[in-house]
C-alpha cells in the first residue's frame, strides 16, 4: 500500500514532481530555453545550459519568481535568498537580460548549495565577473557580451571552484545502494 507521500506525489506529474526548479511560468520558459543546446561554439549560452541544468539536478528546490517592486527597493535587477532558497527576477527585462539575470542568480544557489548553505557573495561575484562576463545589470553591455569567453585573469583553481559548484553531489548510499563508481578524471 502506497504512502500519503508516494499518493500526493502520484496526483502531480511525474516530471512537476520531480523538479528542482520551480517558479513562474516566464521564468521557466525562459529557463526551458536556457537548457536548449544552442550553438555550441556559443560560451554563455554553453555555460547558461550547464548551469540550469545542474539546478535542476540539485538535491534541493529553488523557487524562481518575479520581483518587481521588492526588487526596486533593492536596487537590484535580481536577489538570491538562500534561507529560503528563492530567486527573484525583475520581470519587465527583455528576455536576453533575464537568461544573463536567472545564470546569475542559479550560481548563488548552485554555490551555496556546494557550501552547505552558507553563501559567500564576494567569491561568487568574483567569479560570476570572470566566467559570465558581468556580476551587474547593464543592457548596454549585453549587446557587446557577443562572444565574451573568459579573460587570462580567470585561473585554473577559479575555474575548479566554479566547475564545483557545477558537480552534482556525491553520494554514498542511494535508497541503501552504494553509488556508481565515479569516472578516474582524465588529463
């Protein structure tokens, strides 16, 4: 006999049920759009895909949502709160500016996440500046972000740290199973 759990959980959709990523129906289609493979000569958009999709894969929701005025008093184009593990966006910008915002935002969550909860702003900017090509809000920008890759500033050990923020958790055990062995990193 099923548990009230596994019942509720029965009642929703298998793939509602099992997202990561919730929130409004702007944000997830610009977040479904995100995860397309694009050009794959394209850094951002290669780098917007992993992102979202290793959100999806975290262990933990996240709730996106539109943030206008509380935004606004802010000063902000977007917020990541990770006590209650909730983005907000600034709905009113064009769709390019909200997919370089959401990335943005993912990478809080994605980084605070890796840190079991504790953000830490300052690196995370830092690197969101050398492997995204802005940590702030400037439409102009967006325009000559065309071909942005990351500059000699951005060092292998950022890189790791970012690509770990990136890495899904590892696990023992899977409902009492031991974990797939893990691939021997090649050089």
């Amino acid at each position: 006999m099923p548990s009230l759990l596994e019942t509720l959980l029965g009642l929703a959709s298998p793939k509602s049920a099992e997202a990561k990523v919730v929130g409004s129906p702007e944000a997830m289609r610009i977040l479904r759009g995100m995860i397309q493979p694009g050009d794959p000569e394209d850094y951002l958009t290669q780098r917007y895909r992993q992102i979202v999709k290793r959100a999806e894969q975290s262990p933990s929701k996240v709730e996106v949502l539109p943030g206008r005025e509380h935004l606004a008093n802010l000063g902000a184009a977007g917020a990541y709160y990770p006590d209650t593990r909730t983005i907000l966006y600034e709905p009113t910008y064009p769709t390019p500016d909200l997919r370089e915002n959401l990335a943005h935002e993912l990478v809080h969550f994605l980084a605070s996440e890796s840190n079991k909860g504790k953000a830490r702003p300052q690196e995370e900017h830092r690197l969101i500046r050398q492997f995204l090509g802005t940590d702030t809000y400037d439409p102009e920008r967006r325009f000559s972000q065309s071909g942005f890759t990351p500059g000699p500033e951005a060092t292998l050990k950022d890189l790791e740290t970012l690509e770990g923020w990136m890495a899904p958790p590892m696990r023992v055990y899977d409902m009492g199973r031991e974990a797939p062995p893990v691939r021997p990193a090649t050089l």
